[in-house]
C-alpha cells in the first residue's frame, strides 16, 4: 500500500497564487477585457506582469496607456479581483467560502489551513477567516463611501464612473496594491491629470482617507482584532501587537522627519509636509504616490529602499520582511551590545526566533544583491542610474510599486526578473523555501551532544 505524500500547506498557497497569476493574465488579453475588444496576444507578457503586479499587490503595469486606456471595464474587474483575491490569499477566501458550507472542519483541515494563512492558533482559525474577510470587506466598503465625495468631484455628472473609482482606490490603498485606474501615478497633481484639477481640499481629503487605508491594511489584522475588540486595555495587549504598533509608528515617524528635512526645503518642486508623511508611509509597500519618485534626492531614494524593504506586518496585505523582523533584530544586537538576554516588553525571546528573522533578512538581501547584479548587467547599455534599478527591485520584492520609471525601459529579461522578485516578496522568502523542505521549523531529535565550539568573529 502506497503511503500518501503529506499535503504542504506552503506548496498550496504557492500553486494558488501561480493558478490565479496565470488565469488573470489569460483573461486580460481577451477581447473583453480589452478596450480595443480584439485579442492581445501581442501584449500578453504586459498582461503577466500586470496580473503578478496585482495578484501580489504590488502596483506596477507596464501598459504604456495605463490600465484605464488598455483594459476595458471588465479587464478592470479581473484586477481589482486579483488585488482582493492577492491581498487576502485565495487559500483565505477559498476557506472563507469552505466554512459556510460546512460548520465543522477536522483536525487536520484546520491545522493545514492555520498554516497556509500563517495562523499560530489552528483550533480558532475558521473564526479567525472569517474576522478576516468581514474585516476586508468592511473597511473597503467604508472607504469608497468615504472617497465619494472626492470622486463626484473629479466626475462630475458621471456617477458610475465616479463610483467604480472610488470602489477601486478603497480596495487597492487597503490592500496595499498601489493600482488605481487612471494609472499608478494618478495621485501626483501632474499637469493635465485628473487629480491637478481638484479643489485643495479635494486633495488633502484623498490624501488623508488613502494613507489611513494604506496603515489599516498593512498594520496586520491580529493588531485590528484586538485593538477594536476593546476587550483589553493597552497594557493587556498581546506583546505582538505592542511590537507592531511601536515599530510601525516610529517608522512612519523616522521616515516623515527625513523626508520633510530632505525634500521639503530643496527649493524650486520641494515637497510639502503632506506629502512627506504620505511618502513615508506609501513606501512601506503601497505604491501610491503623491511626488514624482525620480526628483527624490539620492538620500531619499535609499532611505524608501530601506522602508520598501522592510514592508508591512505579519499577517496583513503588505509585503517587505515585515516590522516584527526589524524589531528582533535589532533588539538582539541592543542586548549583544549590552551583554543582556534578548528581552522586551517583560519577555525574553528564543534563539530559535533570532535565527529566524536573522536569515528571512540575509536571504532577502542576498536575492535583492543578485537581482541588483543581473539587471544592472542586462541594462548595462541603457545608462539607467544603479540607484534607479535599485530602487525597482526593492520596490518588486517589497510588493510595493513606487517607480522611478526605469521598470518601462527596462528588457523583457529584467522585467521577469522583477516578476520573480514580487511572487517571492509576496509569499515570503521563508515560506517560500518551506514549500520545499517541510521540516525548516522542525528540531531534529538525536540520542547524542555534540561538543560546542567557539571562534573568532569579526
């Protein structure tokens, strides 16, 4: 009798987002969904790049018309469905969907299904699905009603249009996409766009409404369940949610003050204070932007790298290696300094977690120096700034989308690159390599010590 293959969880969540990337991208070149309503077979591999920008919640499209003149409104549909399908994890919603159906789930459908939705509670995980799509929808919902009066004024006498753009924004900004159907770009008051022809007020509301969206979606919704439970005073709160909240709100911090010392009094196209904040925040995977990315000063294009590289929390629709990771490590090199135990918020953390956060960041390092290598020979003969590549390839792996413009010049060889990077920023590198080897958090049992040994470092 043949022994069954145990199913991998990881390897689930990978087939579904490569099933969903291949299936939107064969729809996007359909008549239908094409505004032309011929075939775009011609254009399939924009309409890949496109479908893995969306699926991964990344916010890039190299259609040179942008999606509003190159998809029609049911192209249109097949991407917001991607970013929601993307940003939840269709494990999720497949879940979601199982649970309605059937009240009660075994043992083991809940533990495969607390660890493709990176769970650490399998018994409550239907409950917490179930949290988590109502929680999504809600806040959508909530924002496009919000971004309505906004959008009657950019439309004015065209409510359905002005509606469908206000639905799309709500779930791109949540969903930490950057996408928004009159281009990934829209939100810079550019001469002749939409946006430049909005009242002051109009635009700061847009602005405000979109940033709080962008932090809802990215802050994980572990810290949103219980957070609004109002269940537990702040100093209850699991030392999670503490971690996430602090790093979460001194990154927002750091990154408005460099932003406003280094762009705001530049002179002639400075930021303004607002865009400053709403840069901090949009680099931290969102992809929106307010200031045209290729004036920021070099400083400025490193220090959104770093925010781009570090990305979001766990358990949320941002990428990055995540505000949980930066904490540890640099909590572990605060307390080597200070030769103390790893400890915070009255707790002491194992090494088992140093070593893990301390390879998810030299592997994603590593991927980004040998992306960085391999696109800046491919293009060696485009005289693209290295910063400029850089700066696409953190903005891919970080699932973010802000563009310097170099990703539309770049060869069809390096934007399969950046293809690669956004599917593996967006699942993680450390899920990614537990799709191949199921035992990575597993402690291997021997009937035996080996001796230690100590040498020199450094």
């Amino acid at each position: 009798m043949k022994k069954k293959l145990p199913l991998n969880p990881y390897a689930l969540v990978l087939i579904s987002f490569v099933l969903i990337i291949l299936i939107g991208s064969l729809l996007l070149i359909m008549p239908w969904a094409q505004s032309t309503g011929k075939w775009a077979w011609n254009n399939y591999f924009e309409a890949l790049f496109t479908a893995t920008s969306a699926t991964c919640v990344t916010g890039f499209d190299i259609y040179p018309s942008g999606i509003s003149g190159q998809l029609s409104l049911g192209g249109q549909i097949v991407v917001l469905a991607m970013i929601q399908l993307g940003g939840l994890g269709f494990i999720t919603v497949l879940a979601f969907f199982i649970t309605l159906f059937k009240s009660k789930l075994q043992f083991k459908e809940r533990y495969l299904l607390s660890q493709a939705v990176n769970s650490t509670n399998f018994a409550d995980v239907v409950s917490f699905v179930r949290k988590i799509i109502v929680i999504s929808l809600s806040v959508e919902l909530i924002g496009a009603l919000i971004g309505l009066p906004v959008f009657f004024t950019m439309f004015p006498g065209k409510p359905g249009q002005a509606i469908w753009n206000s639905i799309f924004l709500s779930v791109s900004a949540f969903n930490n996409a950057g996408f928004d159907v009159n281009g990934n770009t829209s939100l810079i008051p550019d001469a002749g766009t939409l946006i430049a022809n909005l009242p002051n007020w109009a635009t700061i509301y847009l602005n405000i409404y979109v940033m709080l969206l962008i932090v809802a979606g990215g802050i994980s919704f572990l810290v949103i369940i219980e957070v609004f439970s109002f269940k537990k005073k702040p100093k209850q709160w699991r030392v999670f949610t503490k971690i996430v909240l602090l790093t979460t709100a001194f990154l927002i911090i750091a990154g408005f003050v460099w932003f406003l010392l280094a762009e705001c009094f530049k002179g002639s196209g400075s930021m303004n204070p607002l865009d400053a904040l709403f840069q901090s925040i949009t680099s931290r995977t969102a992809g929106f932007a307010t200031y045209n990315q290729n004036d920021l000063t070099i400083g400025s294009k490193i220090v959104t790298s770093v925010l781009m590289f570090i990305g979001g929390s766990p358990l949320s629709t941002a990428g990055g290696i995540k505000t949980t990771t930066l904490f540890m490590i640099c909590l572990a090199i605060y307390s080597y300094l200070r030769g103390k135990s790893v400890s915070a918020f009255k707790r002491t953390y194992s090494t088992k977690m140093i070593v893990k956060a301390l390879a998810l960041f030299f592997i994603a390092i590593l991927a980004v120096i040998v992306c960085f290598i391999i696109i800046s020979t491919i293009e060696s003969g485009k005289n693209i700034p290295s910063e400029n590549i850089l700066f696409e390839i953190m903005s891919s792996f970080g699932t973010v989308g802000l563009s310097t413009g170099a990703v539309d010049n770049l060869s069809v060889a390096s934007n399969s690159i950046l293809i690669l990077l956004m599917f593996a920023g967006r699942l993680g590198p450390i899920t990614f390599f537990q799709v191949f080897q199921m035992n990575m958090n597993k402690q291997g049992t021997t009937h035996h010590k080996l001796v230690e040994e100590d040498f020199l470092i450094g």
